[in-house]
C-alpha cells in the first residue's frame, strides 16, 4: 500500500492456509503478498491487537513495545466479528490505553484547508496540500503562481507575448492565457473569442433570426475582473449587409442586437454610445442614405457596412450577436467581432500619500478568518511607522515598519501573539518601491520584502485557528501609534485591491496618487532613454536614442539596396548654405542648427551594421570646411575609421586589419573621441585606444550633413572615399546615433528631426543589426559554395575603377552582348543562305513564297519577328 498514515480508514486481509499466505491491503490484489513455500500458522489462544506485552507479560501493559497509534473498527479473527463491547466490558479478553467505540483521530483535511483545488493529504498531527497543477502555491495553495495583470509583466522587463494572469490573485477566479501587447506607453491586454471573422449569416433562408455566439479563451467573471480594473476597454464589431438592415430607426425595433456582460441586450452599434440606436455614420452624419442612421438601415442591393469600436466597458465583452433582418430572399449579412482590448491597470498603479503621521485610511473590517494574504508596496524617508492595523476583541493584525531596516507582521489568533521580522542588509527608507507580502493560514504564517529570504512560522498543531476581527481596517496610523509616512501602492488583502485613491480624495492628511516613479523604475529605460513621471506610472522617452519601444530596447534599422542613401543635414532645412557659412565662420554658435554645436570637440558615434560587399562606405560626416569622418569597410573586408580634423596632410586612419567585417553577420561599432582620445570598441570585443597626431586639429569644424549608404556631396572628396562609395552600400545599418541624433530613427520615425533627412530610393525598415552573432560563419573546407580566392581567377579582384563603374559588372556585360551579337549574325548567314539557293532538292520555302517576291520577302510576310534583321530596302550584308 501507498500513504497508509494519511489519516483515512484501510482495509487489511490476512489469509493462512496449509502451505498458503497472503496478505492485502485496501483489496488491491496488486500490492497482495503470497507465499506457496511449505508453511504451519499456530496462532495459540490469544490474538494481540496495536501492540504486545514486553516478554509475554500482560500483567504490565505499560511495557507494550512498537504500539500503534491510531483506530482500528471491524476487527474479524476467521470471519467472526470480534465484539469491541465485550472487551470494553471485561467479558472478553482485555485492554489497556485504549478507548473503545470512539476513535480519536482527527481528520484534518475536513474541512479542507488546501484552496484552489490543491489535494489534501495528512499525517498523525497536520496535513499537507499538493498544489501541483493548480496554478498556485503555498502551504495551502492559496497564491497564485502568475501575476496580477500584464503591467506587472511589463515592469518586469517583460516583452509582448502570451502570459498567465490572475487577475483577483488569490481569489476564487482561475488564471487566464492572454495575449499582451507592450509596444505602447500603455499595455495592451487581449482576450480572444472563437468566432471567425465575416461569419456569413442569412441568405433568405427559414430562420427568423441568426444567433452567433463568441466562445471566450476566459470566463466571463475573469474577463469582467480585467475590465473593471482597465482604465480602457475596446470591441471592435462590423455588420456587412446586403438588404438586410441592422438597427432600424431610433423610435423603432431593431432588428438585430448584441448581448454584453450580464447577458444585457444592447441596441447600439460600434462608433457609437448605450442608449444611441445609431451607428457611427449616424452620430458623424455621413451614412449613405441621410435618411437612415445606419448604412445597412437603407436596405440596398449593394454590399454596405456598419463598424466601430465598443469602448463602453461597463457592457463588454460582447457575448452574442442576434441577426434579425437575415430571411427575405436576397438578405445576407456578415458579422464580425474582435477581440476585447484593454489598456491599463488601476490596481497596479493605485496608490496614496500619508503626509502626516496621524493620518490614516480606513475600510471595512478585514475578512480573513482562516487565510489571509496582504501585498502592497511602499516607498518612504521615515524610519518607522504602522502601515495598517485590524483589531478584535483579542485577535489583531498589524504590518509596520519598525526602524529603517526591518518590517514586522504580527498577529494573534487566541494563542497568543506572533511576530515575524525580515531585516534588510540595506535601509527601506531609501525613497525607492519596496513590496511586502504577508500570508497567514491554519498551517503557517510568512512575511517577504523584496526579493529578501521569506521568514516563516509554523502554527501550533493544537489550538485557536480562526482570526476574529471586529474594527476597522485602518491603513496608517491607528491607536494612537506613529502613523506611515510616505506613499503606499496596489494594496491588496485576499485578492481584493483597496481603492486607496477614492478613499483619499476625501481624507485630510493623504494625497491620491504618488510621485516619484521614476526613482525605482527608471533603471527599466536602456540605452539612454530618459524616464518620464506620469500620474499612474512612468514611460521611457526614446526620442533621443536610436531605439524604439516602451523601454527604449527595440532596434530602428534598414536594408540598404545599391543605390540607396541616406542624409541627415544638420542644419535646418529653411537655412541657406551661403548663411550657414558665413556664419560658421564668424561664431561658434548658431541657433538655427538644432543637431551638434558647429565646432565639435568631442564625438559619440555608435551602429551596427551587416553585409557581405566590399568596399563600401558605412557612414560618412561631412563639414562646411575640409574636416571629415568616415567608416569604411576596405577591399579586404577589414574597418577602417578615418578622421580629417586639419592640421596633417594625410588623413588619420585606424585600421582593423585582423577581423573580416563583410562577412554577413552583425557588427556593433562604438566611436568616441574627446580632444585627441579615441576609443574604438567593436562587437564584445575589449575597448581599444587611439590617439591623433600631435599636428592635428582637435576640433571637427562646422559639420555638415551624414550619409549612410553612399556619400553624395559637392566639393572635394577623398579619392578613396569615392572609389569605395560607388556603387553603395549594399546591407542593414541600424541603431545609428551619433551624439543625440538618430538619422535612422529621423527616417523610419515621424520625429521633430524628421525633416532634416533625405532619402534616395526606397529604405526598408529590419532589425538586421540587432546584436553581434557568436555563430562562426561556414568554414571554407566545410562551406559547399566557398571559392578559393588562390585558384579562382577574377579579373581586377573587385576593385572598384575610377570612372564609379564596377569592373566586374562592366566585363560580364560586355561579354553577354558579344554573345547575343554573335547569335544574331550567325542566325542572319543560315537564314539568307538557305533562301538564296533554290536550285537544291529542297527549298524550305514559307508559306506565301509563290505570291512573294523572294524568299526574303515571304519569311518577313510570315513571321513579323524577322523584319528587324533583313531591311525592306533588301540590303545585302557582307558577314
């Protein structure tokens, strides 16, 4: 048998015959033990039952050895009943410690403590939940495993994608699979039906009425928790008709309806509000017939449409769509419904500011007789304070702040009091967002902070289980105690959330809301975003990054096709060039340019890029004077940085030679220069450091205009520059910035910078350069399409020619038109030779060659396609 202690009755057989045993347990005949091997049972005159006498001596029962502990009841000896009363009454047999016709042991899985439907399970003196397959845990399976909402996931750095909600936590509703979009400021969270889109209903059938009904991925109650808690809520619904009207008029019956929360009807449609029996086109006065507040409502022959949002969310989700108008001959209809959006999460960003040390909130008394779980976060200077309090008559329970570096949770149920303390290596008053989660239930009481250890009490076995309160619930100061200073957020007990910002409202001494987000989370906004204080949260401000989404992490880039480029002006566009330069050379300042000052002394340049030609032009900086910036990839496919500040007759090159960087794979490039200082870093490799010459400038005068692409500028270039931008760039570039501009995001993005860049040809937005790949790329003995540069003869190797020609593209087309050409002329000699002998056997003449003139003339009448190779004029060609 299997968990024979777990405090449930089982059944025990003992057989013995001659030569023959077998014992079983619970009339499994799988777990029954046999034995065949020759054998005697002599049981003698008495049967022991929980223990025997030490020695044989039952005149000392106080020696019994390995006695159990527990009940036995239909006690049979050769299938006779033993009489338990006979024993009780001294006629039969004899006892000791042993109470007859009761059994003492209690079964503590009823009622079951394990919630959720965790399985109970238990010992001598407690018993255990299994939480497996429940979606939650703890000692009695009372907390959900998942998070609150999908902002939670969001300020977890969590991405868009499908998660496990709970929304009410440890209540009664069961998690939920929702999908959620975190490309916004605000997340998104979808819920979807199973209902196609455009269900066809009608076509002058029998039915009166078309009912549809939307399958949820969620029940409704789950479904109206998100909702209640959403700032937002949207449904997107569409009725395509075909004589077949949809709302009527707004004194008369509709003839087709929706069915919201609470199996509602409802008679308005998407575009429009509760108690409007009209359509969008009816409110914005735009229908097709101005007669009717609907388009569907002229009954035409044509296809029409009503669409809109729901956004009511007190009626949503839509449930059921009754079709009415659906069975003359000629109706049909089309009916759509999305999914139920929602945006936002009041609970999570609910909060309340304690200004004084008296001030407090106060609710109804806390129902937690036998479980109990209080979560909140808080954030504060002080050092000490009760951040709330419930009391009984005996009973209390009370969460404080005792110094700037413990928090206590103590409570007493009728055993006495309990406290329990999680100290922090680190003060809690740091102004920063700290969570606090406390639990109690009948088997053990526990209290977090943080990611901190989880301090953890057991209940005693015996005693008082159940928490009796009578008070307010008071969340502040309470009794006379030092009160909570400082802000207190998403304060939830047993799944519930306290609206603590409605309670505030009308509170003196607490202020709604809470300041300071950014405090905590701003770590969240990578890569230089900048973290912005918002009423119920924060956002990540990425204008001046090179990335994009909620936390400034999504790569801006581009696939660059030959010819393709790219320019970033740094001026603004209304600004003449002749004025540009006449003052640049006069100041060192102008407040029309909006990019970097005009003299720069310092630069910050850094991008990714892939692609697999050389040479090229990665990117390119030009200026008003002869200062100049470029990336190059050279022939070889190593880097190359080129600096041109004045000063020196050549310019200043580094190069990385050991590296082929037009091997396809992504490459991250990071530039910086202060004064002479460069630092280059490439891919994870370690930083390396340059200098400039001591002759040269240290200042990049006057900048012009980037290119990436291809350099497309007036005036004097570097030879080399020219040669390795023709044709261009061919490959992704993404994340470019340099210094705060992000001409890549300029181009893909509507920004304010948006109208200093130009573009040539068609940019296509990619991820491309995303991160470095620590993948090798195919080795030449293993790669199937590897040439080996030492065997393979091409001519000029790549190089690019002076004249912006590739060479090679040159070669091969001249060699494919001296072919066509050659075809041509051979086709010519055989046609016009077998024409001009007709004296052979046979002629092959065409179709028409009686009537014609010549065998010329017949061949041009027959097949048009040959009037361009001989002329009309029957010219002879020499070949």
């Amino acid at each position: 048998g299997s968990a024979l202690n777990d405090g449930q009755w089982h059944e025990v057989r003992f057989l013995a015959k001659d030569n023959f045993a077998v014992l079983t347990i619970d009339r499994d005949e799988a777990s029954a033990v046999r034995t065949n091997s020759p054998l005697q049972v002599k049981t003698g005159e008495k049967y022991f039952f929980g223990g025997f006498p030490a020695q044989g001596n039952d005149s000392a029962p106080s020696l019994l050895q390995h006695s159990f502990q527990g009940c036995m009841q239909s006690i049979h000896v050769d299938e006779q009943l033993l009489d338990l009363h006979a024993v009780e009454q001294g006629q039969l047999g004899g006892f000791a410690n042993v109470t007859i016709d009761m059994c003492a042991i209690i079964d503590r899985c009823v009622p079951n403590h394990c919630e959720h439907g965790g399985k109970c399970s238990q010992t001598w003196d407690s018993f255990r939940c299994s939480c497996d397959g429940t979606g939650y845990s703890g000692a009695t399976c009372h907390n959900s495993i998942y998070e609150l909402s999908c902002e939670a996931y969001k300020h977890l750095g969590k991405t868009s994608n499908y998660y496990w909600i709970d929304p009410d936590g440890s209540g009664a509703l069961g998690p939920l699979k929702v999908y959620c979009n975190m490309t916004e400021d605000k997340v998104w969270t979808t819920v979807s039906h199973d209902l196609p889109a455009q269900s066809a209903v009608g076509g002058g059938g029998q039915e009166k009425v078309a009912v549809l009904q939307l399958n949820y991925s969620a029940t409704m109650e789950q479904i109206s928790a998100i909702t209640s808690s959403a700032e937002y809520c949207e449904q997107f619904i569409s009725y395509s008709c075909k004589m077949s009207r949809l709302l009527n008029t707004p004194e008369g019956s509709p003839y087709t309806w929706w069915l919201g929360k609470a199996n509602e009807k409802h008679f308005y449609w998407g575009g429009s509000g509760p108690g409007i029996q009209k359509c969008a086109c009816g409110i914005e006065r735009n229908c097709s017939d101005p007669r009717h507040f609907c388009n569907c409502d002229a009954d035409q022959r044509q296809w029409r449409k009503d669409s809109g949002m729901l956004s009511y969310k007190e009626h949503l989700p839509v449930s059921q769509v009754v079709v009415g108008d659906v069975d003359r001959p000629g109706s049909e209809a089309k009916v759509s419904v999305g999914p139920v959006r929602c945006q936002g999460d009041r609970n999570y960003w609910n909060a309340a500011s304690f200004v004084t040390s008296s001030s407090y909130l106060h609710f109804s008394t806390f129902q937690g007789e036998t479980s109990a779980d209080i979560s909140f976060y808080f954030k504060t200077s002080a050092s000490d304070g009760v951040f709330l309090e419930n009391l009984g008559n005996t009973d209390f329970i009370k969460l404080e702040l005792k110094s700037a570096t413990e928090v206590s949770f103590s409570f007493d149920v009728g055993n006495g009091p309990v406290e329990l303390v999680v100290r922090s290596p680190s003060a809690l008053s740091d102004d920063q967002w700290h969570r606090v989660t406390a639990e109690r239930n009948v088997q053990q009481a526990s209290l977090q902070v943080d990611q901190l250890p989880r301090e953890v009490r057991r209940a005693p076995t015996e005693g008082h289980t159940r928490l009796e309160l009578y008070s307010q619930l008071y969340v502040g100061a309470a009794g006379g105690q030092r009160g909570f200073l400082g802000c207190i957020r998403s304060l939830r007990m047993n799944g519930v959330t306290l609206d603590l910002e409605e309670r505030a409202k009308v509170t003196p001494g607490v202020k709604p809301g809470c300041s300071g987000h950014c405090t905590s989370y701003g770590m969240y906004c990578a890569n230089g975003g900048k973290c912005v204080e918002k009423y119920n949260g924060y956002s990540c401000d990425c204008s001046h990054t090179a990335y994009d989404g909620p936390f400034c992490i999504k790569d801006v880039g581009a696939f660059f096709e030959e010819g393709i480029w790219l320019r970033y002006d740094f001026h603004s566009p209304g600004t003449s060039m002749k004025d540009l330069v006449s003052r640049t050379l006069l100041s060192s300042a102008d407040p029309e340019i909006t990019a970097p000052d005009l003299n720069l002394n310092k630069e910050e340049l850094s991008f990714s890029f892939s692609t697999t030609k050389s040479p090229c032009v990665l990117l390119y900086i030009s200026s008003y004077t002869q200062d100049y910036m470029a990336v190059l990839v050279k022939p070889s496919g190593s880097l190359q940085i080129r600096y041109s500040l004045g000063g020196t007759k050549e310019p200043y090159n580094i190069d990385i030679e050991h590296r082929n960087m037009a091997n396809g794979q992504p490459h991250t490039v990071n530039v910086t220069r202060v004064g002479r200082d460069i630092a280059l870093q490439l891919d994870h490799y370690p930083p390396t450091s340059y200098s400039l010459p001591a002759t040269s400038d240290i200042q990049f005068n006057s900048p012009k205009a980037l290119f990436l692409g291809k350099v497309i500028e007036i005036g004097k270039i570097d030879q080399d520059i020219y040669k390795y931008s023709t044709p261009g760039f061919t490959g992704c570039l993404s994340r470019v910035q340099f210094n705060q501009i992000a001409p890549l995001k300029a181009a893909l993005r509507p920004t304010n910078a948006s109208s200093h860049v130009h573009i040539q040809g068609e940019l296509v937005e990619s991820n491309c350069g995303a991160s470095p790949l620590t993948i090798p790329p195919m080795s030449a003995a293993t790669d199937p399409w590897h040439l080996d540069s030492a065997s393979a003869d091409f001519p000029y190797n790549g190089q690019a020619i002076g004249d912006g020609v590739n060479r090679n593209s040159a070669i091969i087309g001249g060699v494919i038109a001296v072919v066509i050409f050659t075809i041509l002329c051979t086709l010519v000699f055989l046609i016009r030779y077998m024409f001009r002998h007709k004296g052979t056997y046979h002629t092959n003449e065409a179709k028409g060659a009686e009537s014609a003139e010549s065998a010329d003339a017949a061949i041009m009448n027959n097949d048009p396609n040959f009037t361009e190779t001989i002329d009309e004029s029957k010219k002879e060609w020499l070949i």
